[in-house]
C-alpha cells in the first residue's frame, strides 16, 4: 500500500489537492419503475485500496496519514453485502464504521482540498464537495496509476488465470461430449468456478457455430446441440480479490473437409497469438503489436487458403481493409481490476484502429490481454465481396468456414522487467498445453 500512498499523494499535489475521499459506489436501479437493484461494481478506485465490494463505502486519503475505510454498516432484515474473500488488507486502514452514507461526511478532513473520485454526483454533494472536487484530469491520472502492476496485484491475476482455467476445461469436455446448449456450457463454467453470475468479471460469452461471429453473443442458445461438426468460442473469466481473469478459447468438434479446415484455422490462430505474446516487451506502442498482429493474419489468410496465394501483396490486402474485415476488434488491452482497464487508452489509437483499447508505451508491470481472432461476420465482409479486391479471396472457402462463426484466442501477459526476458503468460501457465489449446 505504500506504493499506493506516493502514487495519489503525487497525482493530488499536481492537481492541488490535500487530500481524495474514494467511494465504493452506490447501488443502481435496474430500472426506475421498480424497486430492483444491479449488484454493486465498486469503483475501481476504491477497490484500488480495498477489495470490498459493499456500497456507499469510502477510503479518505490524506499523504502522510494512515489511510481510513469509512464502512456502512446498516441493519438490514432484507439483505447484506457479501464478505471479502479475505481480510487481511483491513489492517493497512483505520477503520470507523458508520449507520448511513452521509456519516462520511464527518471523517472527511476539514479545511482541506478534498478530491472526490467516484461517479455517484448525489454522494459528492452529501458530503459537501463541491462540483471542482470531482475532477476529470485527477480521475485520469489516478487511472494510470492502476496500469503498472505489483507482484501482489500480479499474484491476484494469475490465481484469477488459475479459476478460469478449471472453468474452461470442464466446458471443453461438455462441449466435446455433445448435447448440451449454450445456456448449459455457461452454466457449467459457473459451476466450475463456483460463481454466480453477476461476479463474473464481465458476462461470459458462450457461442457455438455461427454466434462465434457475434463479438459478444450473451443471449444464450436454449436448445441442445443436435451434435455434428461445430465450433465453440468461451471467453470468460475469474476474479481474485477484485482482479479480472480475461480468457478465450475456441475448440471445433466433428469431421468433414470444412470441420478440418477451421481446425486448421484454430491452429493457426493460436500459433500466431503465441508469437504475439512472444513480442509483448517494453518499449514500442501496444498500437504497433496491434499492427504487427494485422501483417500476421494477413499471412495466415493466405496460409489457410483465404486469400489467394500471389493475388494480392501484404500491403495491398492491409490498404484494402482485408484483415480489418476478418478481424474488427483490437489486438487486446490493459487488465486489472477493470476487465477493460481504462489507463492504457489515455491517447486514442488512430482512425484506422477504432476500437484499439491500448495505445500507451508498453511498460514493465503492464498486464495486457492478447487477443487475436478471425470471425466471418457478414456485414463486414459483404463490402469486401463486391470490392477491387473481392477475386482475391476464396469466398467458397469462406462461405464453407462461415457456419462455425470464428475463432479467438486470448491469454493475459505482464510485461517483465527485464528486457531479455519474455513477457509471463498467466494463462499459459494455468492450461494444459499438452492436451492443445486449453
Ligand atoms: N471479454 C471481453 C474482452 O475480451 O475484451
Ligand atoms: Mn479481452
Ligand atoms: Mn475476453
């Protein structure tokens, strides 16, 4: 927590102030015409501080003092915020435990500068902040501090890597054995990882066939599969002590010519991945890796056949938007205690790479996804069929591989400290890589 300590007290003193009040959060209504409440995603933030994840908590910091968790603690016939997997963070704070929200109100310092971070502007007023206490630029800074990782926060993911891992592997088996639906696969993997569903990271993605070409197909299938040869794309995660495991597989079931060729295609996506991990050191932009992983799969479309060998050069496929079709998404992005966590997009990637999450100088510490896919989603690919390039793709080939959706591989590496060294792959280390990709 020390390094906690010079991390705000420097961002506050640049932006002048003495002093942050952090807040959990509030609960949200899932809808104003009734009287349901969304579990509590606390402010990451806070939970920077603190892995508790109750409302209308806060952590007040002043530099130099001891840092102190105000907890709400009501009686409640109704129901209680869950308890944190462990306590033993609680002995870096004081402690002072209140019956309602505003009770923070009096353990804020008086006469200070207090920076309010949070995003609940009813609290801030509560307390009696005005609206130059909840600043934009001291928000940002607070949100880099949260990209370079310690080895806890390090240790935390990869355990998060561990509890996905056993989820992943008992989907693959179901899958493989046939007969179960999307809703069954996912409700296997939150079995697996004894989770309910609202404390996933994010909401698992659970497509078999042709809903692996919806980026994030959440509206699971009801219906068994009817076995046959299909595919299956599992991208969900875990969590320890609040850090997110971001996870996807993809495996393929079943025989024919058009079953083997995306088998190939699932294979080489995963080799190519590999090396991407492989170049993950600092120095360069994530948005350069991200370039380097559209010059890869423009040779892994000619490889498998998409592209016609000798019709088109690398650079003409990638002017023309070929791999951009096959592969809309970014290459990954920083991971913490936000799945997407926001501090590595501070400067926006360039108009070609719009939805581009990480655009900062890789770092040591930095915990990136990596995440390259190949999808054959018809809307994007429709402009290509009728474009200057469209005699440069096989579309029988494309057509025949299109009922299996797509493929995405991603795995969360940290960048070492050492240059020599290779980046640490937290998901690698959990799967069995014998067996194949998971
Ligand atoms: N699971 C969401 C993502 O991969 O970014
Ligand atoms: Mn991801
Ligand atoms: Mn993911």
């Amino acid at each position: 927590m020390a390094h906690l300590s010079v991390g705000y007290a420097a961002v506050l003193a640049r932006h002048g102030f003495d002093a942050a009040v952090l807040h959990s959060g509030r609960l949200q209504k899932r809808s104003s015409f009734d009287d349901q409440y969304w579990p509590l995603r606390a402010v990451p933030h806070f939970q920077h501080w603190a892995p508790l994840a109750w409302p209308d908590c806060a952590v007040v910091f002043e530099p130099g003092r001891r840092p102190l968790l105000v907890r709400l603690r009501t009686v409640d016939f109704w129901e209680q915020p869950a308890e944190p997997e462990a306590d033993f963070w609680l002995q870096a704070f004081d402690v002072r435990d209140v019956a309602d929200a505003g009770g923070v109100r009096d353990a804020l310092p008086s006469g200070q500068r207090i920076a309010f971070v949070g995003d609940d502007d009813e609290r801030r007023v509560d307390w009696g902040l005005d609206a130059h206490a909840r600043d934009a630029a001291t928000i940002r800074a607070l949100d880099a501090l949260r990209t370079t990782k310690t080895p806890y926060e390090i240790a935390c993911l990869a355990e998060a890597n561990r509890r996905a891992a056993g989820g992943h592997r008992a989907v693959r088996d179901a899958f493989l054995a046939g007969g179960v639906s999307e809703l069954d696969l996912h409700l296997t993997f939150l079995r697996a990882t004894a989770q309910d569903d609202s404390e996933t990271p994010y909401k698992n993605i659970v497509a078999v066939g042709r809903n692996a070409a919806v980026l994030h197909h959440i509206a699971y299938g009801r219906r068994p599969d009817a076995g046959g040869a299909t595919s299956l794309l599992l991208d969900a995660g875990a969590t320890c002590l609040g850090y997110a495991a971001d996870v996807t597989r993809t495996w393929t079931r079943g025989s024919g010519a058009a079953a083997a060729a995306f088998g190939g295609l699932v294979a080489g996506v995963d080799a190519m991945q590999r090396r991407l991990c492989d170049q993950v050191e600092r120095g360069p932009s994530f948005e350069t890796l991200h370039d380097a992983c559209h010059v890869a799969l423009t040779h892994l479309l000619a490889d498998i056949g998409v592209l016609r060998r000798g019709s088109l050069s690398v650079e003409g496929a990638l002017a023309a938007g070929v791999s951009r079709a096959f592969l809309p998404h970014g290459l990954g992005h920083s991971l913490g205690l936000q799945v997407h966590d926001v501090g590595c997009a501070l400067r926006p990637p360039r108009p070609d790479n719009p939805w581009l999450r990480a655009t900062v100088d890789i770092a040591p510490g930095h915990v990136f996804t990596i995440e390259p896919g190949v999808y054959f989603i018809e809307s994007l690919l429709a402009p290509l069929r009728v474009g200057p390039v469209a005699g440069a793709l096989d579309w029988a080939l494309v057509d025949a591989l299109a009922p299996f959706g797509g493929v995405r591989i991603e795995d969360d590496v940290v960048v070492p400290a050492d240059p020599l060294a290779r980046a640490r792959n937290l998901t690698r280390e959990q799967f069995d890589d014998a067996g194949g990709p998971v």
